[in-house]
C-alpha cells in the first residue's frame, strides 16, 4: 500500500468537482463536505511552498 500524496488529494478534488459539475441535481452534501477539507489540505500544503 502507498502512501497518500498532495497530489493525490488535488486529484480527489478535480474528480468531486467534476462530477458535481456533471450532475448538479443530485445531492452532494457529503461530498461538499469532503471538498472543503480537501480545499484546506492542498492549500496548507500550498502554504509552505
């Protein structure tokens, strides 16, 4: 098993994004949810660049 990287996270972030933006009739609050942490990892990990 490997690790999981940034940019695996990044990754995770476009696909969620992407399907939202596909199918905005369903309900995906679970899954906003799950954005925003996202959002707030890639963002720290930004930070320190």
């Amino acid at each position: 098993m490997r690790d999981t990287t940034i940019e695996d996270r990044r990754n995770e972030l476009r696909t969620l994004l992407a399907n939202i933006d596909a199918h905005p009739e369903r309900d995906w609050t679970e899954e906003r949810k799950r954005i925003l942490v996202l959002k707030q990892m890639v963002a720290d990990e930004d930070a320190k660049v």
